[in-house]
C-alpha cells in the first residue's frame, strides 16, 4: 500500500529509526538516573555516549533521504489512542529532515561545552538535556498534531529546569517568563487544534489536514490561535520580551538549545501547520506578518547595539535574525521559502557557535558584561579566530552560510514587496554595525586586566567549537546539498498556498497587492 | 424479598465498616484497623464485579456509570488509609473510629453515585457528609481543626437544606422523586418553561455546587482543606467532589435533559467563576493547603465544562478527569504529609525549599504531580484536561474553553512556585521527612496512575465512554 510504498522511499529497511532517534537519549537519561551519585562524573560520559550514538544513528537519514519527492519519508504509525483516533505517526520531509539533524549535533556540543562548568547537580543536568533532545527531535519528526503537541508541551520542563536550576543571577524569573509566555501561546493553539481535529471529523492526522479546505473564517481564527505559540516561540515582535531574558539566564547549553533549535521550531510551525493547513488565511495575513518581520529585524538591530551584556546582545540578534526568517516564510515564493528554512539552520549553527563561544571564554572569567574583556585576541588567539567565523557568518559575509540564506530571503523579499526588501536588507547594515563593534571590543582594544593569562581552547572546546564552523563554510560555499533537500517540499507547499482555486482572497491581500 | 444483587457491594461495605468499629474495641494496633479497611475496600471491590442492575424499582441503580465513580471512591479511600497510617500517629488522632469514619463517608458516596431517586440521593449525600465533618474536626486538640469541621458542618446543613428544598419543589411539580420520572414527566408535560421547576434546578444546583467547591458555594473550603487534617484533606478533596459530580451527571443529564438551556446558563458563569476565583486567588496563597483547596476549586470549573457540553462524550469527560485528578491529587497531598513530622508543620510553601537537594525522590514526584496539575503533558493531567476541553468545544462551547486554557496558562505560575522553590532555592533547614512504607506504596500508585494515563490513556477513555453508554 502508500504506507510500504513510502517506506521503501526513506530506504531504512523497515528500522524504526525516527523511534530510535526519539528514544535513545530517553534511554541514556533513565540509565544516568540509575548511576549512584558517587559516581556522578559519569553522568557525562553517559551523556555523551548517548548523545553521539543518536547523531550516528541520524546520519542515514542524511544520506538515504530521497530529495526528488515531497512525500514523507521514515514513516512509522501506530495506533496509540484509538478512542480519539490519535496516532503515533512519524515521518520526515524536505523541511524537518535538516532540524532534526541539527538538534541531534547540538546536542552533543551542548554535552561537550558543559564538560567541566557544571559542577552542581551535573546528573540532572544531563537528564534534562538528553531529554530536551530527544523533546526536540520528537517536534520534528511527529506527523500527528496531537503527538507534535505533547512534544512541544513536554519539552518546557526540561528547559524550564536548565534554566531555572543552572542559570544565572536572575534565573528564576527567566524561567518562569519563559514558561508562562510560552504556555499562554501553547494553550492557545491547543483550542485550535482541538477546533481543527473536530472539524476534520476527529483527525489529527498533519499530512490530511493539509490537504482539507476550510472556510476561510475558521483560517482566519486557527491562524491567529497558531500564531499565539509559533510567534511566541520564534519570537516575532512583539511578544519577543521572554527571549533575551531566558537566553541571558540560561547556561550555555540552555542558550545553544534555545538559540540553535528551540526558537526554529516557531517558523516550522508556521512552515508545517499556518501554511499548508490555512493556505488563504496565510496568505491573507502576510502583508501583517511581513511588517511583523521587518519591526523584529530593525529593532532587534537597534537594540543590540545599545547592549553591555554579551548574551544578551546575541539574544538580541536572534531577534533580528529570526524577522529575516519569518520574513522570507511570508513572502511566499521560493527564493524566500528556502532562503527562510536556509537561514533557519544557519541561524541555529551560527548562533548556537556563538553561544558555545561565548560559553568557552564565560567559563574563564564568569563575566558577561562586555567591559569586562577587551584584548582577547592576544591571549586567546585560536578561539578569536574561530569566533570572528562565527562573527562574520552572523553578518552574511559571501562565503559563510549568513551570506546565503540572508541573500535568498532578500531576493523573495524584494519580489514581494520592495519596502519590505529595502528596509530588512538595512538590518543587515545594523547588524554588520553591532556584531563587528562587539568583536572589536571583546578580541581587539586594551587587553583587560580580567582577560590576562587566561588559556586557550582547549581540545574538548575545539570538538564543541569546530562542527559550526565546518558547516558555516559548507553551506557557504556549497549550499545545494542543503538546499537540495528542500527544493521539493518547498515547491509542494508553494502550490498548495498559492493555490488559484483557492477562494476568500482577502481586502488586505489585494491592498497588499497594488503596493508591489 | 427484592433482589439485593446490584446493592450487595453497599451491603458489604455497610457489614465490614461496622466490623472495623467494633474491631476497633479489641483490636489495639491502629495499623491493623488500617489494614482491615483497606481488606475491606479491596472486598468491596471484587464484589462489584456482579452488581449489574436497578434494585428497588429504580432508586438504586449499579451501572456501568455507578460503577466508574465506585472505583475512584475506592481508589480514593485505599490512597487515603495509606497516607493516613503513620500520620494519625503524628497529629496525635490515632483513633479506630477515624478508619470507620472513612469507610462510612465513602459507603455515603457510593450510595450517591447509584442513586436513582433523589431521596436515596439525599440520604447517600447525607451519609457522606456527616462522616466527613467528624472527619475536618478530628484533631479535637487543634482550634483550626474544629474550625474547619464547624464551619463545613454548617454550611453543609445550608447545602443539604437546600436540597431538600429543591427535591420538595421537584416533586411538588411532577410528582415523583425518581430521576427517570422526574424527566419522563417533563417530557410529557412540558414543563420545560416553568418557573417553579426552574427554581427547584437552582437550589438543587447551589447544593451541588456547594459539595464540589464551586463559586460562589466554595467560602468553606479553604478554611476547611487548610484546617482539616492533611489526609482527610486529600480524601475530600477527591471523594465527595466526585460523588457531586457523579449526581450531577444523573440530576442534570438525566432529570433535567430538558432543561439543557436552562442549566447550561446557570452553570456555566457558575464554571468560569470557579476557575477565575479558584486560580487567580491561588496565586497569592502561602499555606499549601490552602492553596491547593483554591486549586481543588479550579479543577472543579474545569470538570464542570464536560458537564456544560452536556453530551456523553463530556460526561465520560468528567469521570476521566476526576480519575486524573484522584491521583494527582492524593499525590501531591501524600508529599504534602510526609514534611509533617513531629512539631514542624510543613504547611507553609517556603517549607520546600530546597527539597530538591536534601530529598530529592520526594521533591522529583512533587514535580510530576504539580506538573499534572497544571495539564503538562506527558503527565496525566494534560490528557484530562484535553478530554475535557475537546468535549466542551465540540459541543459549541469554544470560548468557554478559551476562559478555561487562559485560567489554566495562570495556574501554571503557582504549582511551578513549588517547583520552583524545591529545585531552584537551597534548604534553609533540614527537614525530615515521615516517609513509611504505606506512603511509599500510595505514592508509587499516584505516580504510576499520572504517567499510565498521561501516556496511554486509551484504556480509561474506553471504559468511561462504554460506562456513559448505559446511562
């Protein structure tokens, strides 16, 4: 039937090996629980032994996926509520398949930069962080909007521990902003799906209702009640406000997780729920979600130039970055799409860099504030090098990945609206401004007296620090075998959204229109 | 002689709890009488494995229904005994009477849960009640404790007052107190408009309302859960709010089916009110008590919504919630009791602090259970509050749920202050914790009842849907 037909496509040979991916790190958490706290520093090894084995276990997915079809690939499904028709239903298409490897390495890099700064309670650490990847992976992989839920759901205890328990001065309330602002939105989407699933005749199924027309009403009120997670989560102004706080606060794992997957998993909401399930209601909202973007990249921009703290000033930049994602998602056309799911990843690999960086030389001075360095580059000359990587990628200079994500969502950008195309590009201005002053005032200027003598990296760092780079210069010079995963899924969305039968074009939408 | 077949299990329970109170003349070891109730309750349970069937023309039914809150009563009652053991001992109340008392208020609801007729409902109600305001006031030493029982004895004589009232009205209109009568009759007659009858749904409704702690009946639980002894405040905190919503699946699904717009209008300002008061007023609460009588408040409102949508399916909603909530909370009450240890209370939230560290088995299944509370899945709680909302959506009722998901988003500020304080704060003082093996056990089944049905809750949807179907 479909079903074999589909799995002989995503070619595994029939091993459950989204399960096992979802799974594993679930295993190494239940086995470091068991390990006797005398013996705690195993913890980490556990940790990363489970971690590496779940990255290994991905790599088939990597080179089995059969790029020439937007069908779903890897597919497993198994009645798992039968009474309300839920499914344990998992499956990877051309726009998951990259975040699911990406959560599967940063995972690792997370263990790895954490090695020796988690001196309390390191157990539970690992516990958490294994489980929030295994939470990540879940999201993306899940085909069943109920069980995408529970893993969107489950995932905020872990997180709301590792920021709460292992963050800094003023965890707590990090914490709990974090939780409320991102439970409100989730609640919210909640009574959406439960309006969707009823309307489709009790069916969670994502890949049917994808394919359902609904009136262009219910669009209109599901896209909104979407839009209260996925925005919150992304985040879009103006309901960014929990982001610097929780990235500020968080350890550095907490921050490279938040930073390189969690906030991606708003924009796959929109790509894999808003847009292909409530095609009109999206369309008729871009104009709005265009202005959204542009607000987020210019005073997300602006913002951090005015920062002290180094955390915060790259939490601020997510902002901006992630305005040039939902930016090219809205602009509804390929150059954009790609550029958009592109910069996604490039946004997860540049900034979680950043965030392990910032990690690296954190754990030698315990400073934040950017006053407190200054010379760095004369102590530390390895690490400058690999961060002014991670610095340049961040502004999308040619040859980095940045350059070419930030280029596709500018040119699908421009095709859908100049003003919107002109002003983010300025964003880009901004943030050559602000991450060039950073790097000038951490690495060059007087060297500080709180940065003298201090070591360089070392070899565990290295094996933290380099994958980013590799993929920074990857994707930069050879973007086709990422883009190449996504051409067709993307193309496949695109017809459904920009579908002509559609009906219910709206008033805005025409407005939207004429401006072009 | 009737046939006793469908009331055998009451019948039983009636012989053994009066055994437990004449044991409790020979017998000197409470544990034993302790041990003999939970025999009891397990006794029970077997037998009503048989009871199938309407006994006494059709005042005592053992359905499927009936049989769904019997269980909870049961699981409530065997989840109480075991948190109860050591700590009589602590709060010095180590009394058999207390052992008999429990098997006689949870006799009083099964009684309830099978009523067909409203006098059989008023006399199971009753039975309940009086058992459990000796129950609030057992600490005879504790001013507190007497507070709570006095003040839940008279505002339960208003509720049951009321009752009366209602039921007299009621059969005063139709002239009959049999709850298939009762809607027979306003079928037949039309009686759908009428004044009186509409009366008679609002008293019966403010005395309901009054046993579930809703707004604005709820003036008696905080002071009552906070006063009561800790384990008779987890007892009923589940049990007579299930046995209320056990009678007014039957009273308002059944008797009043015709007047669904009626109850509808009353009772949903009375669900939103619940949820309003019960979580906005929890936030500001210090005593953990007390907070989690304001939170029994809020869960009430919640579970109301499956009645409001008025349909099986939200009725099967509101006995998975009430499942759910059995559990969750005798679980968190069970963490709750093992702080107090000799003179140290361990009622106020700062007592937590640093749990985490100093123990941290007991803070990571406070964690789950609060977690449950606050419907965050994998945890049992999400799926009972999903099942809830989906009903109450499915029947029209969305911005309803709206109110609901928004109240519950707020919840989450006070059950996460404890985890908070358990995981992210250091202990001021050590504190020890009264843990026995009989807390132990109950914990395990409330954390293993809040993961099973947070994961796999298939099974228990099924039976309360198959349950529903023959009512």
């Amino acid at each position: 039937m479909e079903q074999t037909l589909i799995n002989s496509m995503g070619s595994t040979m029939g091993f459950p090996i989204l399960s096992t991916l979802i799974f594993l790190p679930v295993v190494g958490a239940a086995l470091i629980l068991l390990i006797n706290r005398a013996n705690e520093s195993l913890a980490k090894w556990a940790a990363l032994l489970f971690s590496v084995a779940t990255f290994l276990v991905s790599i088939p997915l990597f080179t089995n996926f059969n790029k020439a079809t937007h069908e779903m690939q890897f597919v497993e499904k198994h009645a798992w509520v039968p009474a309300w028709n839920i499914n344990y239903h998992l499956g990877l298409d051309g726009i998951s398949i990259l975040f699911v490897l990406l959560s599967a390495l940063v995972a690792i890099l997370c263990v790895l930069i954490s090695w020796n700064s988690v001196k309390m309670k390191s157990k539970e650490f690992f516990i958490s962080i294994l489980i929030v990847e295994s939470a990540m992976i879940g999201v993306f992989c899940s085909l069943d909007f109920f069980l995408f839920y529970i893993f969107w759901e489950a995932m905020l205890i872990p997180m709301y521990l590792l920021i709460g328990v292992w963050g800094g001065p003023n965890r707590v309330y990090a914490a709990v902003k974090f939780f409320l602002y991102t439970l409100v939105g989730s609640v919210l989407m909640l009574v959406g799906i439960i309006t969707l699933y009823l309307y489709a005749g009790r069916n969670f199924d994502i890949v049917a209702l994808s394919k359902m027309i609904l009136p262009y009403d219910m669009q209109f009120w599901l896209f909104w009640a979407f839009f209260a997670a996925f925005a919150v989560k992304v985040p879009m102004f103006p309901v960014h406000t929990w982001l610097p706080d929780a990235h500020t606060e968080a350890p550095t794992a907490g921050s490279v997780i938040l930073a390189a997957v969690l906030i991606k998993m708003g924009a796959y909401g929109f790509l894999r729920f808003s847009l292909p399930m409530l095609p009109e209601a999206s369309r008729a909202m871009s104009p709005v979600m265009i202005v959204l973007s542009v607000i987020a990249i210019i005073y997300g921009g602006v913002i951090c130039l005015a920062q002290t703290d180094l955390k915060r000033l790259i939490a601020y930049s997510s902002v901006s970055h992630m305005g040039f994602v939902t930016l090219g998602i809205f602009a509804m056309n390929v150059q954009g799409m790609e550029g958009g799911i592109l910069q996604m990843l490039n946004h997860g690999i540049v900034t979680g860099g950043l965030f392990l960086g910032v990690g690296a030389i954190y754990d030698r001075t315990h400073t934040r504030q950017i006053s407190d360095y200054g010379g760095v580059a004369s102590v530390m000359p390895i690490f400058s090098a690999i961060f002014i990587i991670y610095t340049l990628a961040s502004i999308g200079l040619p040859a980095t990945n940045g350059f070419v994500g930030e280029f596709l969502i500018l040119l699908g950008g421009f095709r859908a609206s100049q003003w919107a195309g002109v002003l983010s590009a300025s964003g880009i201005i901004i943030g050559a401004g602000y991450m060039l002053w950073l790097y000038q005032r951490v690495f060059f200027m007087e060297t500080n007296q709180k940065v003298v003598g201090l070591a360089d990296v070392n070899a565990r760092e290295m094996a933290a620090l380099l994958p980013m780079v590799v993929l920074i210069f990857w994707i930069g010079i050879y973007p086709t075998d990422f883009l190449g995963f996504m051409h067709e899924s993307v193309r496949h969305l695109l017809e459904r959204v920009n579908d002509g039968s559609a009906r219910g074009i709206s008033v805005a939408h025409n407005v939207f229109e004429s401006l072009k | 002689m009737p046939d006793l077949g469908p009331i055998m299990p009451e019948i039983v329970l009636t012989v053994l709890a009066l055994l437990v109170l004449v044991a409790d003349l020979v017998i000197k070891r409470t544990e034993t009488i302790g041990l003999m109730s939970i025999i009891a309750a397990a006794v029970v349970a077997y037998t009503m494995q048989g009871a199938q069937g309407v006994a006494f023309n059709g005042m005592f039914i053992s359905d499927g229904y009936s049989m769904f809150f019997k269980m909870i009563f049961i699981l409530n009652l065997i989840l109480t005994v075991l948190i109860s053991v050591k700590y009589i001992k602590i709060v010095r109340v180590n009394f058999g009477e207390y052992y008999s008392l429990l098997l006689f208020s949870t006799l009083g609801m099964m009684i309830m849960a099978s009523a067909g007729d409203l006098i059989v409902l008023y006399l199971g109600l009753e039975l309940m009640a009086l058992s459990v305001y000796i129950l609030a006031g057992f600490i005879r030493y504790d001013m507190k404790s007497n507070e709570a029982a006095l003040k839940y004895f008279l505002l339960g004589a208003f509720a049951s007052a009321f009752l009366l009232y209602g039921t007299a009205l009621v059969y005063g209109m139709t002239g009959t107190t049999d709850i298939r009568g009762i809607a027979d009759y306003i079928a037949r007659n039309g009686l759908a408009n009428n004044q009186m009858l509409l009366l008679a749904m609002i008293f019966i409704a403010a005395a309901f309302s009054f046993k579930i702690a809703a707004v604005p009946f709820h003036m008696w639980a905080p002071d009552t859960y906070e006063g009561a002894p800790t384990s008779v405040t987890a007892y009923m905190s589940v049990g007579p709010k299930a046995a209320g919503f056990a009678v007014i699946g039957r009273v308002f699904l059944v008797a009043f089916a015709g007047l669904k717009v009626e109850w509808s209008a009353i009772l949903i300002p009375i669900a939103i009110l619940t949820m309003g008061v019960g979580n906005i007023v929890a936030l500001s609460q210090t005593n953990i008590k007390r907070m989690l009588a304001y939170s029994s408040i809020a869960h009430a409102g919640y579970a109301l919504l499956g009645i409001i949508a008025g349909t099986p399916d939200g009725m099967a909603s509101v006995m998975v919630y009430m499942l759910v909530y059995a559990f969750m909370n005798i679980g968190a009450f069970a963490v709750i009791i093992m702080l107090r240890s000799g003179d140290f209370k361990g009622e106020n939230i700062t007592d937590y602090e640093g749990l985490a560290k100093s123990h941290p088995l007991a803070a990571g299944l406070m964690l789950i259970f609060m977690f449950s509370l606050t419907g965050i899945p994998p945890t049992a709680g999400f799926m009972g509050k999903f099942y809830v909302f989906m009903s109450a959506i499915q029947a029209g009722y969305t911005w309803v749920v709206l109110i609901a998901v928004i109240f519950s988003a707020i919840s989450a500020y006070f059950y996460l202050r404890i985890v908070m304080l358990m995981y992210f704060r250091e202990p001021k003082e050590t504190v020890e914790l009264a843990s026995s093996p009989a807390i132990g056990l109950a914990l395990a089944v409330a954390v293993i009842g809040v993961l099973v049905i947070g994961i796999i809750p298939s099974a228990f949807v099924n039976i309360a849907k198959m349950a529903v179907a023959g009512f």
